[in-house]
C-alpha cells in the first residue's frame, strides 16, 4: 500500500512539473533537477541552506481544498491541536503571518523563536531562526493538482550542535518533517470531510 502512495507521489509530481510552466534547474552543477528542487523554486528568494549539514525534504498529496491546508499551515497559534510535537505557540506579531512575523514555540524539547521570510498566500511560506544554537530555515510550496494539493516542504540545519551529531539531528529532522505532513495531511482532509 504504501508503495502504491509513493507511486501516486511520484506521478502526481511529475505531472505537475510538466504543466506547471517551469523548467527544471540543477541544485547544484553536479546535481540533476529533481521535483523537489523545482517545488522549491516556486518561493522566490526564500530558499534553504544549500550547504548546511542536515537537509530533509518531504512531500505529501493532500486530499483537501488549498484555502483549507493554507489556513491550518498558517494558523500557527492552534499548531498544538493538531501538531501532538508542538507543545506551544505564542505569536508575538499580531494578524496574519507577513514576512518579519514572528512567533515563538516549543517542539521536542527546542525553544524556537522564529521570523517569516516570506508568504505567498496558497503558495508559499518560509521562515527561519534559531533554536539551542541551531539555525534552521524551513520552506514550505503548496501546489493545486487534479487531486489534491501536493505540499512540498524542506529545511536546513546549520550550527555547532548540528556539526557535532549530524547523524542524530538528521534523524530527528528527518521524523520531525514526516511528522508533521502526516499531521497535516489527516487534519486537512478531516477538515474537508467534515465540511
């Protein structure tokens, strides 16, 4: 079963880079294009750090209307309603999330106090700070497709923590951002379902 979901992933994703308009890039000179780098030019300017020592990148097909998975996405103050690894949420800048937002929350044990770099409303969203030395930053694309919404999120960590145990960071990144599209996708389509 979980195979026959890749497969859907991987085709679902092919085919919105084919009608999405947007040619393919390299990462990197030595790097073929992947969708995942293509998903991630869609935010502008706002992108990861390509060098840090800890990268994920995760994708998941949400059966639900974009308006929906945006406004659970953004509304950050009820992450912890849905999001069981999210223990809090304060946002210190009032109103929607706008690029110099910033909101403060406690995951796993972290204290992150974060600053928005960038919305595109049903688009994209980026934002970044730092957490116990550790500087993340964290994209977020979200694409309409014939079936749903294919969101694409990926994230950098830099710092000294991160050089000392990348191994074991990159573990926990790795299941914090599995996580967390799982959550979303089935507080997403719950949300839909019960509309």
């Amino acid at each position: 079963m979980r195979t026959l979901a890749a497969a859907t992933l991987a085709a679902t994703t092919a085919l919105v880079l084919m009608t999405s308009g947007t040619g393919a890039y390299a990462a990197a000179d030595d790097q073929p294009a992947t969708p995942a780098t293509v998903l991630a030019a869609h935010c502008g300017d706002a992108r990861i750090d390509a060098t840090a020592p800890v990268i994920t990148r995760e994708n998941i097909l949400i059966h639900g209307p974009l308006r929906t998975i945006w406004k659970i996405q953004t509304d950050v103050e009820k992450w912890p309603t849905w999001q069981p690894d999210v223990v809090t949420v304060v946002q210190d800048t009032p109103g929607p999330l706008r690029p110099g937002s910033v909101f403060r929350w406690t995951t796993q044990g972290l204290n992150i106090t974060s600053t928005v770099k960038k919305v595109e409303h049903d688009r994209c969203l980026a934002w970044g700070g730092p957490a116990q030395g550790i500087t993340a930053i964290h994209v977020w694309t979200f694409t309409p497709t014939r079936d749903g919404v294919l969101v694409h999120t990926e994230e950098s960590w830099t710092g000294a923590p991160v050089d000392a145990d990348q191994a074991v960071l990159q573990a926990a990144l790795d299941n914090s951002l599995h996580n967390w599209v799982d959550n979303l996708k089935h507080e997403a389509e719950a949300q839909a379902a019960a509309q």
